[in-house]
C-alpha cells in the first residue's frame, strides 16, 4: 500500500494516523473506535512484518447482536471500497 492509498484509507475509515510506512518493524497503522447499538467497537488497521499483508481488525464485545455486527462490516467494507482498496476476504472468528 503506498502512502496516498493509506491516507484515503484512513480518512474513509476515521481511523487515526499512526505507524510509518518506511518503518519495516511498525504494525498498527489507524484506530477508531465506533458505536453500534449503543455498545463500543474497536477497528484498527494493521500491517504484517512478515508478509507485508494488511488487515482490519474489529472487536465488538461479547454479546454483540450479529446482525448490528453485519450491518457495521458493511458500512466499513463501504468506506474500504470508497478508498480505492480491494478486500481480499473477510473472516469472522467468536
């Protein structure tokens, strides 16, 4: 991902600016914290040392209704796409 790209990608998301690109060893490149339901969720955007590979990590709490749950990653799959970013997959784990 090259700097322009992130930049749009972020600010589609509203996640914070954090982690260089030239920096080989940093991760966690956004944070934002987003409400359904009344309850807090966490996204961040990290990077793999090793593959390089991007991911969007979402934590709703325990309990989350599935189809608030849904209704997020669509609106975030929305702003990523907006973003000019292809999401490769997506994989949910409980």
């Amino acid at each position: 991902m090259d700097r322009a790209t992130l930049g749009r990608l972020r600010a589609a998301i509203g996640l914070t600016e954090v982690g260089r690109l030239g920096d080989d060893w940093d991760e966690l490149f956004g944070e934002v914290n987003r409400t359904i339901a009344g309850v807090a969720v966490s996204v961040e955007l990290w990077r793999d040392v090793d593959s390089q590979g991007w991911r969007l990590d979402i934590e709703a709490p325990a309990g989350s209704v599935d189809a608030d749950v849904q209704d997020l990653l669509a609106v975030i799959r929305a702003e990523v796409e907006s973003a000019g970013v292809q999401i490769a997959s997506i994989a949910g784990r409980r």
